[in-house]
C-alpha cells in the first residue's frame, strides 16, 4: 500500500481528541494508517509514494454516512407530495421490479455521488429482495470504487396481508433472510481495524417485519459480533403503528426485542421523546439523523440538540435517494445545521458541531474507533476541497465553518485507507459519464415497466 505525505495543508481539521485545527499543516500514512500529523518538521519522512500539496485546501477527516438506500437512486423525484407511508406504497411496486444489475449500478452511482461530496465511509441499507437481487451486488460496487463499506442486510417479512405495510409479493420467508444473512457475514465481515468491509445485520422497520424476526436477527448479529440497524419512529404515522400493534412507543418497542444497546443504531429517531432519548444514553444506543430526507417527507424535526446534550451517539445520513434526491453528504451537515436552529435558537447546532456528526459522531455510530478522526494509528481517510473559490470568497477567516455555512463543494482531493480516490475532482476509480447513463437506462425501464 506504499506511503503517503499530505503536506502545506492551508487548514487541517483534525477532530482529534483536542479537536485541533492547524493551519499549514502536514500528515503522515504508512499502509493505510496515519503515523504522524503537525508541522512537515514533524513527518518521518520528506518524501512518500504519493505527495499532496494542498496548500489551498481544507482537510477534515473523511465523512461517515450512517443510512441509505443506494437503490433509490433509480427512483428519485418521485411521490413528490406523500409522507412517509403513502410514499413507501407509491414505490414499493417500482422497486418490485428491480434486478441485480439495477442494484449494482445504482449502488456503484450513489457510492460516486457520495464520495465526490467527501463521504469515505458509508453504510447502505438494502432490505428488498425481488428477482435475482443479493447484498453481494452492492458489495462488489464497493469493492471496486474502493469506498469504506458497511453493507446491512436489511429485510422485510411482514406483508399486508399479515398487518405490515409492503405488499406480499416482496417480503421475504423469515428464514430465508436469517440464513442468507448468516452467509453474508461469513462471506464477507471483517471485524479487524482499518477494515474496508463490515456487515450489518438490518431487519428494515416496526411495520414490514415481526417481533421474532427482530429478536433472531438481533441474536444472530450478536453471535457474530456484528452490528444492528433499523429504522425507528421516524413519523407520527410509525409511532402510531407501534402504540396500536404493541402498546409501547417506538423507544419500548426497540428494548422490548432487544434492540437498544452499543451495538444498534437506529435510522430517524423523530418522534423520540425525553423518556426514549434518556433510554438511548443510557444503553449507548447510536442515531442517524436524515434532515434532508425528514423535511422531504415532512417527518418533522429530530430532537438532535436534546440527543447530544444527553449523551446519544449521533451521525448523519443522507438517506435514500429517493427520499433526499440528493447524496451529498456535506450538504447534510449543512441542513442539520439549519434544521435545528429553525426552532429559534441560533446556538442549537454549530457548524463545527455538524461537522462532527458527520465524522467522529458517525464513527462512533458505526462502533469503529479506527476513522472519523485524524490522528496517529487512525485510518488514512481525508476529504480535502478548495478554499479559492467563489463560494468561500470572504470567508476564508474561518475556513471550517465555511464548509458547513456556505454553498456546499464537491471534494477536490479524497484519499480513503491511504490510497487515492478522488484528484483534481475526479473520482479514479470509475468512469461516470458511462456509468450515469447505464443508470438512466435501468431508472427508466424500473419506473416505466419496460
């Protein structure tokens, strides 16, 4: 994997423990992992296999996208006007049409999107099945884009004919999904430090899949040392469904099938109240937070200033792009920023608070302790965008939080495990005009039936 040296960096934002910013500052990685960052003086070396000049750039640790749906790439703008449920319906019979191939190049587009916005981790949740689709196809995207992946094996089991919201035909026998997941994480996880490719188990919802799924899928997961994800209270219309088919909040209903803990998080969480929230700190259960999806679909705004000041582990999500429309992952640090202070208080998120979320609160989210910062013996993952630009032009007196205030950029530089992936704003590790036009190809013959 050879060496790298980033030197002359304009501004360095470490999110170290001191949450250090340097100004003309350099780093040092060997293998993939950082050994040293200061001043150049202070690198092991004055040479490396790969040299970054970056004396007009920004450097922050790579973003951590904690929830999505890279198939929704395929469907975006869609249901322009419904909430949550009444969305989900409109899609679910597209998405029954989707192939392996669908899902391959849709997660190979929306890993692209995500990584030009400075996103070198990302987790994706894939829970239906139709045709020929397997969790492998958005493995291999990742493999091959060289992006930081944890890939969940989500699932639905409970159809309308049983109380649950998807139709029948694309719900899967429950244990059909347990054993399929059981390959997945064999086949694939990777529990060391550094690694590029984790496995979460992710039954998807309250309200498309049952009790016994959620308490076998989380003892399967913990057998295995494995994480767990789900989606939770993310509308009035879920917290509805939970009171009336279990006579508990979302929050009861999540220990009840043993889902709180240090292992699980959980995508949404609008609708928690104090009582969930304290549950959450208290159990070290992690949240992904999705504004822009929230406001898409009208969910509401999450208590993410009475998250934090309680203790909950929090990161950022863009969420499924058919939900967002969007996968820039820096721009959702802008709108959690703005989200929360909408309420009336313009103190209730700072911009470097939002970038935090957006890295070490990710981390942290995910269980790793190996990313979201930088520092020596973290992963060698940096996004670095351009300070001598239009859109940061006299805000240069404070470079960090001109990445959240201002129009959000696209990367310039992004090194993920100390390999190059993004250089001069070009993504190296696939062709895109290609790629976006096999991706439209498939997104119509998916939303016209053809």
């Amino acid at each position: 994997m050879g060496t790298l040296l980033v030197k002359n960096i304009h501004t360095l934002v470490t999110m170290d423990d001191a949450r250090r910013e340097l100004r003309d500052a350099a780093l040092f990685a060997r293998d993939g992992f950082i050994e040293a960052v200061g001043t150049l003086a202070d690198m092991p070396a004055a040479t490396a296999d790969v040299m970054l000049d970056l004396r007009q750039h920004i450097v922050l640790p790579g973003l951590v996208n904690t929830h999505h749906h890279m198939y929704q790439t395929l469907t975006r703008a869609l249901a322009q006007e419904s909430e949550l449920f009444g969305w989900l319906k409109t899609l679910y019979p597209i998405w029954a049409r989707l192939t392996g191939e669908a899902v391959y190049i849709s997660a190979k587009l929306a890993m692209a999107e995500l990584m030009l916005s400075g996103c070198t981790t990302s987790s994706d949740h894939l829970y239906i099945y139709p045709n020929d689709v397997q969790l492998d196809d958005e493995i291999r995207a990742a493999q091959e884009l060289g992006i930081r992946f944890h890939a969940a094996r989500g699932s639905m089991s409970l159809g309308e004919s049983r109380g649950g919201l998807p139709p029948d035909r694309v719900v899967e026998d429950e244990d059909a999904i347990l054993r399929d997941t059981r390959r997945v994480i064999e086949q694939y996880h990777d529990p060391k430090r550094g690694a590029l490719l984790r496995v979460v188990v992710a039954p998807c919802s309250p309200f498309s899949v049952t009790q016994d799924l959620m308490r076998e899928s989380a003892a399967l997961a913990r057998s295995y040392g494995v994480s767990l994800h789900t989606h939770l209270a993310e509308n009035d219309n879920d917290v509805a469904y939970s009171l009336e088919q279990f006579h508990c909040r979302p929050g009861g209903y999540a220990q009840a099938v043993g889902w709180v803990g240090d292992d699980v998080w959980h995508a949404h969480c609008v609708k928690l109240d104090d009582r969930e929230i304290g549950l959450f700190a208290a159990t070290h259960t992690g949240v992904c937070h999705c504004p822009g999806s929230n406001m898409r679909l009208a969910s509401g705004i999450a208590p993410v200033r009475r998250m934090l000041d309680a203790g909950v582990k929090v990161g950022l999500g863009v969420d499924g792009s058919a939900s967002n429309d969007a996968g820039h992952l820096l721009n959702e640090a802008r709108q959690a920023l703005l989200l929360q202070r909408v309420g009336g208080d313009p103190a209730a998120l700072s911009a470097r608070q939002a970038l935090e979320i957006a890295t070490r609160g990710g981390a942290a989210v995910l269980g790793r302790d190996d990313i979201g910062a930088l520092a020596p013996g973290m992963a060698a993952d940096l996004a670095a965008f351009r300070l001598d630009t239009l859109a940061f032009a006299g805000a240069l007196h404070d470079p960090a939080a001109a990445l959240v205030f201002c129009a959000s950029p696209q990367v310039d530089v992004l090194v993920i495990h100390g390999r190059l992936i993004v250089q001069d704003g070009q993504l190296l590790t696939a062709d895109l005009p290609p790629l976006i036009e096999a991706h439209n190809r498939l997104s119509q013959q998916l939303i016209h039936g053809d």
